[in-house]
C-alpha cells in the first residue's frame, strides 16, 4: 500500500517525509517520485507551498526521486519503523 500526501500524516503508518529546496527557498511544485527496490515507479506527488512532501509505505527499500527540468535526482532510503524516514534535496 502506497499514498502521497505532503499535507497530511497518519499516526501508525509507515512513512518517507521531506523537503525540496532550489537556490536556498523551499520549492512548491517540483515533482517526487517514489521507486520501489526494482526501480519500478510507485507513486509520485507535487510538493507542498512549504516545499513538503510525503508517501506512506510499507516497510523496505525505497528510492525517492526529485525530478526537475535541469534532471533528477534520486535519494535512497530504508523504512524498518514507524519513526520511518527523511530525505531532504538540497539543489
């Protein structure tokens, strides 16, 4: 199961949170991607005015993807509890 919401948390969920900043301001807008272990896309979600985004998810290996005109970025990330993770791009 797999959701992407960056305004909203969900107590109990597993989850991969974070922020995109361009040239030093949280960018509203840009577009994550979440890719499972294989590489195979998941879900994506426009971030937040604050720049936010979020997927929830089940436990495992994951890789977060930041995709901008210029190229992408990936990030990857391992959820093992419910404290999940954050992955933060600083471009």
């Amino acid at each position: 199961m797999c959701g992407a919401n960056p305004e909203r948390s969900q107590t109990g969920d597993y989850a991969i949170t974070g922020t995109v900043v361009v040239d030093g301001e949280r960018k509203a807008g840009a577009y994550v991607r979440l890719l499972d272990k294989n590489g195979e896309f998941v879900a994506e979600s426009p971030t937040s005015k604050g720049g936010a985004f979020a997927f929830f998810v089940a436990q495992g290996s994951w890789t977060v993807r930041l995709v901008l005109p210029s190229g992408s970025i990936d990030r990857s990330t391992v959820v093992v509890d419910q404290a999940g993770s954050t992955v933060e791009f600083v471009v």
